[in-house]
C-alpha cells in the first residue's frame, strides 16, 4: 500500500492546526507541578547547525533523538522546541529550513526512522507553536546517513516554495510553505522506496540547495549517485559531469559562485574510510579536487562531510573530517577556496569547565568525532561552530594562532538515562546514562562534577543502594567504546558514588554449558546489595554472591536459573526473586546463601510476558523503602502488592496501566510511599500515517497505595512521551525524576503552595 502512494504526481496532506491536534490528549497537571531539566549540557550526536541569515544571533540545532532547540541571543541559552509534542518520531529531526527573509518563519523536517510516522512541522514563531503536515514519505532522524546535508530547502526569491529531498522517495516541493506537498517527478532520482529489514536504510537525496539562482540536489544512493541542477525552479533537471569517481556527496555549501561539496565512501556517521573534498564554479561548470592534505606522512583515513561557507567573504571555506580516528578528526580553513588549507585541531585547546564530563577522566578533553555539523556565522564568519557526538563547540576567533574552543550548550539535554537513583541520604540524584556512563546530581542548574568513573562504562544499566546504608552502591554497565581487552562492567562505593572500585567475577561453569565463562565481561548481568550493605548478588545465570567486597564468590543456592534476586529495603538477610514462567516467589532469609519457594498466593500462574529481555529495563519486581516485606510486581496482568513478604499478593485495582513503578517520600499523615508510574489509561487506536493516539500515556503519582492515581505532566511536558525511567525522590514531597530517551533528565514538583502545606500539616503533628 505504501508503494501505492507514490504513483501518483500530485499527493496533499491534511495539515493539523496545531502540533496538538497530532498528538494526545493531555488532563492538566495535578498540583500544578512545575518542570525542569536537570543540568549535563549536551551529551549526544547533534547532525547540524542551522544559522538564519535574516536575524543576527538567532540559530537552529537539530539532534537525532532529542528534538531541535533555538538560541536566544536575549536569554544566552538554547531553547527546546518539541517538549509539548507527544510524537515520539518527531524528536528525530532530519533537516532544518529558516526563512531567509522572515526570522519568524522555520521549519523542521521530522521523522526518527523509516517505520515511524514523519511530518513536515512549520512556525512562524521561531518554533513556540508548530503546524504538522503529516507525509507519507518516511524519514530517518536517527538511522545511517543522519549526518548528511540540509534536505530541506527554501527557495530565496519566493519564500513560499519549499523542497525536500527524501531518502527514499525522490524530491517533493511546497508551493504554500509546507502545507500541502507534491512529488517532483521531474528529477531524476525517482528513490528506492522503502527497503527491508528493521536497520536498512537509503541516504537518498544527501542536500538539496539554492546558489546563483540555481538549485542543486546531491544524491548519495550508489544507485544514481551524483549532482544534480536545475536552472528552472525544478522543472527540468540535469546531472552535472564530472567530481570524483566512487565516492558519494554528502554535504555542500555555496558562496561567491562556488559550490564546495565533501565527499564520503559511506554515509555514515559510522563506517566512513575514505573521501575528498571538490569544487564547482558554477557558472562553467568546472571542477576542482581542493582536498586537505592528510596530517601526517601516512594515508588519510576516514571521509569528509561538515563544511560551511562564508557569507562576507568569498574563497572562505571550512571542512571537517568524518571517522578519522588516526591520528584523530579535525577540521581544515581555507581563505583562497581551497587552495591551500590550514589544520585547526593542532592549534586548538578546549576549555570544558563548563561540562567536565567531556574530560572523560582524561587530563585534556578530546577535539571530538562524528563532526558532521559546521557552520560559519554569516554575519561574522570568524564564528565557528561545529557539532560532535557529544557536544557542541564554538570559537570566536577561527584565525588565532591558538584557537579556544567551548562549549555552547547552555539548554541543550539530549542524552538518553537508563537508570535513576535518588538516594535516602547523600546527593540529590545519581544517574546511568547511554554512552556517557553517569552522575553524581548536587546542583541541578550545573553540569555535574562528578562522573561516574573508576571504572567509566560507556552505558551505566543499573544503580542500586543499600536500603538502610545508601551510601554503599553498586552498579552495573557496558565496556567502554573502543576498549582494548577485557575491562570491568561491576563496581561499587562506600561514598555514595564519589568514587567507586571495580569488581570482577571469576568464570563460571554453568549447568548444561560445555566450558566455564566470564559472564561479568559483557554488561548484560545486573547486580545488586543487600539493605544492610553486606552482601552483593550478581546476576549470573546462576546468580553469585559476594560478602567481601568481591574478593571472592559463591554459587547461591535453591534458585532457578536466570533468576534476579531483589533485596529487602529494611532487612538485609532477606531476598526475594520470581520465577517468571511459573509464577512462584522464592525468598531467602540468609542474605541470599539460599532460596526456598513460598506458597505464594494471589500471583498469576504465568507471569513469563514480563520478564525483560533486555539489560537496560528496570525490573518489575519491587521492595518498597523504609517497609520490610513489602512488594510491589509490574505485570501486565496488572499491578500486584504483597505486605508479607509475598506469601500474599493482591491485585490492584487501578485505572491505569502501569509500566514502571517507583516510590517517593509520603504524603502528609501517610506511612507509606508515595507512588510514581510510568503508564497509560485508555487504549491503542490509529492507523499506519496517523499519529493521533487515543491513549493517555503520562506520569502519575498516587499517594493511596495506587487504588487512585493524578497525572503530574500536562500538555506542555510531553517531551515526546519518550518516557524510559522514573525515580522518586524519598525527601521531597511530589518531587520525581525522569528518565527520557533523547530530551535527557526532567525533574517535576509540586508548586511551592503544595510543598508548604505538606510541611504545615507534618509540623502541626510533631
């Protein structure tokens, strides 16, 4: 059926009035919570930067799975765009258009993968409100080829005609400024239509630009690759001669006549080994190899693709490389158009005191990689910009001798967190991010000082305190990126996370399996602690335990295998561990030495939906805080409370569908915690290119054991319903952590009226 809608010249969509009109409905938010973002600055794979050449000062970053933020000169700091939207999809943005006349006007391509909905989005309030033009030709923000060029193109002498080269379905134009699109079925390059497998994806058309009142269009598909002009607006098409053989045009940009294009043997941001940098004057039509010299005496290796232009002044031009990690990436300036280039990464130094992350327990930060993103200020060229994995970099100054790189991240969160720690006692939060290891949380409004290290994983999959010593820790991750050898994916802390000591686990020979293993080695075993501290488990196929720190390890017994035992928050001796597939609770009152199967009751016989199959979900089985025996199980079959150490469960009657579960401080006159959820209320409903929803998928709290529940994020605080984990904080009334999948941590709270009555009612009875 997909394929179906391209036979035709002519498609229209129906426009949304507003970005809600795409996305679910939203109850207000009880109490009046307030939200916020918790401070790292930055932290993931930002693919460009788009200057608007109407407003001096005014600027776009788009991000593969955390949304598109603007600067505001005004206020120094970048502003998200999309925390209203509840489409998950549009967070990935693959291109970006600002009006060249009007600095109101902009619009956004959006779209995370090739099997996910995608819209053209357009403001004319430099993205405070959205209109949404669903389209049927798919996008892919976040696949292979997320770091190529500007698809989105505004046509300078009439503004209310758009283009949009597609990655699979050729080029499209806008004569109402993105309200309605139609396929160009004058160029070329037709596309590939979708292709198969979940991973699979086609660059398509890499750029599309206007320079010297021509439009051009790259193509990066191996099957038609090549550049592409038109001198009438589109209607009739030429393929350009000449440029290098075998390599595909990844990016471009335009000034004094020249059109500067960087070239790649793959798409990237991965799997990039070689390139060239070309030129084309564009009214001959001749070309140019104006190529960076390699750094050193040996081959030149990865590929090339950021490159920018100047504005106000013709012949500068700037370059980076792509996957040059030897002897490392960089970035080249020229001011004769080519002709001869000057290496800035030897000439730079970095001051990341702003993010100490980005040191990664190094003495020196690193130039970065993945520097698909650079642009120069077309308003003062020596402003030099460009975009990492991890950070965005600015200079002032690209001529000095010594060039001082920042930041320039201020607002910026795109990270994905994979688990959250509030703590009873310590700091205020302790997070375990994807790709950046973690933190220790003391000041909201600052990046942190301390990152989890010694050792630093590259994913942190799990952090878990002793209930009544929180300042003993352990946690669980995934080896470094690009480790040589065997390295640790266990430690643990006795001071609440400022520093931490590996932990290694000997091999194992587990029944059935012909040789022992290193099951410690991959990151795919949890650990956990014991309330008092004393004892670790880790989650091997048949879990071990530990009661010196690690320095030695014994089988526990009377467990299943695979079995997760979870600790008792109160009694460190007790244990707790399901068996999914027949729905029995075994319990341990040893300090895990030995489990015994309880005749619990009230568990569904078969609970093996709801076993996670993945390292980085949470568990769904529960001890609360500060209550021995109390537990709490996330099924799917619904929500299950047990007061007795799980020799009775009794279900919960609920009208929402819990996800996740976490507990936070009680509510005036309660014993016990507070309850925060991950869930939704109501059911699935759409079709294949709506993205309307009929559920309410949101964050709850219940402060009456869940028998009823109050959402506590509203229509402004979607964040794209990107929701992955949830921790409450045990100190402060209402106040919640969350965990997204690309708009980093957003913390919420009640307002400063809810707070002050809940400490007026706990001081009127002490």
């Amino acid at each position: 059926m997909f394929k179906q809608l391209f036979t035709s010249a002519l498609l229209s969509f129906t426009t949304c009035a507003t970005f809600s009109a795409c996305a679910a409905s939203a109850a207000p938010a009880s109490d009046d919570y307030h939200w916020r973002s918790v401070t790292v600055g930055a932290g993931g794979f930002a693919p460009d930067i788009i200057f608007s050449r109407a407003e001096k000062g005014l600027a776009y970053l788009r991000t593969d799975m955390g949304g598109a933020y603007r600067w505001d000169s005004g206020q120094q700091r970048w502003l998200p765009l999309q925390d209203q939207m509840a489409e998950s999809s549009y967070f990935g943005i693959e291109s970006i258009a600002a009006d060249p006349r009007n600095p109101e006007r902009v619009y956004m391509a959006a779209g995370m993968y090739k099997g996910a909905p995608a819209a053209i989005l357009r403001s004319d309030d430099r993205g405070e409100h959205w209109q949404v033009t669903p389209v049927p030709f798919r996008m892919g923000g976040n696949e292979d080829g997320r770091g190529l060029g500007e698809r989105l193109a505004i046509n300078p002498q009439n503004t209310d005609i758009l283009y949009f080269g597609s990655r699979h379905d050729g080029l499209w134009r806008s004569r109402d400024r993105g309200a309605s699109w139609h396929k160009v079925t004058a160029f070329p390059h037709a596309g590939l239509g979708l292709p198969e497998g979940r991973r699979s994806t086609h660059a398509g058309i890499s750029f599309v630009l206007f320079a010297e009142q021509s439009l051009f269009a790259g193509v990066a598909d191996r099957n038609g690759t090549g550049l592409y002009r038109s001198d009438d607006s589109g209607e009739h098409w030429k393929k350009i001669a000449g440029g290098p053989d075998k390599l595909l045009p990844v990016q471009a940009a335009a000034a004094g006549g020249q059109l500067y294009i960087a070239y790649s043997d793959n798409i990237g941001p991965n799997g990039v080994t070689g390139g060239a940098v070309y030129k084309l004057d564009i009214a001959s039509q001749q070309w140019s190899d104006i190529t960076p010299p390699p750094q050193g005496d040996g081959p030149a290796e990865g590929g090339f693709m950021g490159i920018s232009a100047s504005a106000q002044h013709p012949g500068t031009v700037a370059v980076a490389t792509m996957n040059r990690w030897h002897p490392h990436d960089t970035i080249y300036l020229s001011h004769d158009g080519g002709d001869s280039w000057r290496e800035l990464e030897k000439r730079s130094r970095r001051d990341v005191s702003a993010t100490p992350y980005l040191y990664w327990g190094n003495d020196e930060a690193d130039f970065g990689w993945w520097i698909a993103g650079l642009a120069m200020n077309p308003f003062q060229d020596d402003e030099l910009v460009y975009t990492t994995g991890a950070t965005v970099y600015r200079t002032g100054d690209a001529d000095a001798q010594q060039l001082l790189w920042k930041p320039w991240v201020e607002g910026i969160e795109q990270t994905a967190i994979i688990t959250l720690l509030s703590p009873a006692a310590g700091p205020q939060l302790i997070s375990g991010f994807g790709d950046i290891s973690g933190f220790v949380h003391s000041d909201f409004d600052r990046s942190p000082q301390l990152m989890l290290t010694g050792p630093v994983f590259a994913n942190t999959n799990t952090i878990i305190d002793a209930g009544s010593a929180p300042q003993i820790l352990v946690r669980s991750g995934t080896p470094p990126h690009r480790a040589e050898g065997p390295v640790p994916t266990l430690a643990w802390s006795n001071n609440a996370g400022k520093s931490w000591r590996p932990l290694t686990v000997p091999a194992l020979k587990i029944p059935g399996e012909k040789t022992a293993q290193r099951y410690d080695l991959t990151g795919d075993n949890a650990i956990t602690v014991s309330a008092d501290g004393d004892a670790f488990v880790f989650m091997a196929p048949v879990p071990q335990l530990s009661r010196d720190r690690g320095r030695s390890w014994q089988p526990v017994k009377g467990l299943p295998l695979h079995a997760h035992p979870v600790a008792d928050r109160v009694d460190g001796k007790k244990f707790y561990a399901l068996d999914f597939n027949r729905g029995e609770l075994y319990a341990s009152t040893d300090g895990a030495a030995s489990f015994t199967a309880l005749e619990s009751r009230g568990l569904p016989s078969d609970l093996s939906a709801d076993r996670p199959h993945n390292r980085e979900k949470p568990w769904p089985l529960h001890a609360a805080p500060g209550r021995e025996g109390e537990l709490w199980l996330v099924s799917r079959q619904g929500l299950f409370h047990s007061t007795d150490g799980g020799q009775q469960f009794a279900r919960v009657d609920s009208d929402i569908t819990v996800e996740q579960l976490t507990f936070g401080k009680p509510a005036a006159g309660k014993q016990e915690a507070t309850l925060f959820a991950i869930g939704q209320r109501g059911s699935e409903r759409g079709s294949e290119h709506s993205s309307e929803r009929s559920t309410e998928r949101a964050i709850w709290r219940s402060d009456d054991s869940g028998r009823h529940w109050l959402r506590v994020n509203d229509s402004r605080h979607e964040y794209g319903q990107r929701f992955r984990v949830i921790a409450g904080d045990p100190r402060h009334y209402g106040r919640v952590y969350i965990g997204t999948d690309g708009r980093g941590i957003v913390m919420g709270e009640p307002a400063a009226a809810t707070v002050q009555a809940e400490l007026s009612a706990q001081d009127s009875r002490q």
